[in-house]
C-alpha cells in the first residue's frame, strides 16, 4: 500500500469532498474514487458509505483513517527532515508573500536576515493569499506571508505582529489640522476601498460594523497602489496598513491621520505545512519576522 493512497483517504475524510481532495493532490476528482476503491479492495472492507453529496466513514473506514493519519504524519515529517538535511548547506527559504507585506515589510528583514546568515539565500514570489495557503499545502513554497491569517486543515500559523492601520487622506483635506481623531468622524464619508475578496477589507468592514459606522465606498480596487493614487487625487479617504504610505507622508503626497480605537489593526503571519520540519534557516527567518518593523 502507497503512503501516497493512504493520504489521499485522510485528504477525502477531512475535506468531506472528492473535488477538495483531488485539488489537495493534484489529481482528477477520477482518481480520487479509483485510490478509495483500490484501497477498499486492499482491505475487502467498504470504507465510505457513499450518498449524493456526503458520505459517512464505516467502521473499517474510521480504523484506517485513524492509522492512516499515523503513518502519513511520520512519513510526512520524514520527508521534511530529509529535505531540511538536503537544505542544511544551501540555506534556500522559498517565499510566497501578498503584495503589501512583500513590497514594504519583507526587503528590511531579508537585508537583515542575509547579513547573519551570508550562506542562505530567499526565493520571494508574490501571490494571492488564497494561492498561497494552496501552495503551502501542495510544498511548492516553504513558508507564506499572510494578513488575517484563517485557520486552514493542514496549515500552521505563526502570529508575527498586529500591524497599524492608519487613515490617509489628501493633503489639503481639513481633518489634516486634527492629529488624531474618533472613528464615528468617519461617518457617511466617502472613502476608497480594498476589493470585497481581500482580507484586509473584510478586517476593515468588520470593525466599522463593530463601531457602528457606515461609509460610502465610492471606489474599490485589489491594489495599495491603487487606492493611495485614488486618495492622492483628492478622491476620498482611506484605512491602510502605516508601513505601505510612509514615503508619501514624508515627501507630502498624502497626509495620515490616527484613529482613537485601538483595534485599528491587521494581524500578520508567516504560515507552513504543518508536518513540514523547518530547516535551522527558516526557522531563524520567522523568529527575524516577529521583531517589530
């Protein structure tokens, strides 16, 4: 028996989906049904009592998954410890990050990280926070950045830091006169936002709905770029991470204001596989990333 069919079972049991688990392994939702029925004729035992949509484990099927996570976990970690054993030397970090954390809080740590550690070298590639959990699942990548990291089968997080949201504004805007200021001043104002998808909106809304406040989106983009080109042309407000407008504050391109509440903030993380054993060198690299920026 394949460690690789066992954990295409334990995939199936915890996705409750034959598509999920097919995704999981990249493999069709085809091969998928043919491992379980290879598995159950291994075993001459009905492992899944098959409906329309759902499906439930049979006796024989709860024993294997029980043991199947067993061994697939050793095997799981094994491989980890052999790559980590294979990486000692190169020191090699394959990096997914979102676009945010990559652009203004990643090059200083990777300056600093490379200074101690002159044999190593980091691999960065910018990704969507959905491919990212994706590629932290199928090992393409060894560790993710993430904002409002959710807890996903498979995935550890490792909370890095809160991270400060400011409001920004034009530099001519009159709340600029006012250093710091009550989020229900916000209120009917009309502001530029993150697309709907995007965390760092649904963390945004979920606060303005938690104070009460309702503001009218006038424009939406997926890009921090975007939304300070928006505001710098006079076109409303926005919340935004403090690291990503620091330049233009200085060069007075766009103005920031503080709120009062101090829940004005975006949690970071650096996820991995959870069976995955980091090498010394990411190891190192994660604990850098919770020093403050």
């Amino acid at each position: 028996m394949q460690i690789l069919s066992m954990k295409v079972f334990c995939d199936l049991v915890e996705a409750q989906s034959f598509t999920k688990a097919a995704q999981i392994n990249e493999v069709t939702q085809s091969a998928v049904s043919q491992t379980i029925s290879a598995l159950e004729k291994r075993f001459k035992s009905l492992l899944i009592e098959r409906r329309k949509k759902k499906f439930t484990l049979t006796t024989a099927g709860e024993l294997l998954y029980k043991h199947g996570k067993e061994i697939t976990s050793i095997a799981g970690g094994l491989e980890g410890k052999l790559k980590a054993t294979r990486e000692a030397t190169s020191g090699i970090i394959q990096l997914d990050t979102i676009f945010s954390i990559g652009l203004y809080d990643l090059p200083s740590y990777i300056k600093k990280f490379l200074k101690g550690s002159p044999n190593a070298s980091v691999r960065v590639q910018y990704r969507s926070q959905k491919n990212i959990y994706q590629d932290v699942l199928s090992n393409k990548t060894d560790i993710g950045l993430v904002d409002y990291p959710v807890r996903t089968a498979g995935v550890q997080a490792v909370f890095l830091r809160n991270d400060p949201l400011v409001l920004i504004c034009h530099p001519q805007d009159p709340l600029v006169k006012r250093n710091h200021i009550k989020l229900k001043t916000l209120h009917g104002k009309k502001f530029i936002g993150f697309a709907l998808h995007m965390p760092i909106r649904k963390g945004v809304d979920r606060i303005f709905w938690q104070h009460h406040l309702n503001v009218n989106y006038d424009m939406e983009f997926d890009s921090i770029e975007a939304v300070k080109r928006a505001v710098q042309i006079f076109s409303g407000l926005a919340i935004v991470p403090e690291v990503t407008v620091r330049q233009e504050v200085a060069n007075q391109t766009l103005a920031m204001v503080r709120l009062d509440e101090k829940d004005f903030v975006r949690p970071l993380a650096a996820i991995h596989k959870k069976v995955k054993v980091l090498s010394p060198a990411m190891k190192k690299f994660i604990t850098l990333l919770k020093e403050p920026a």
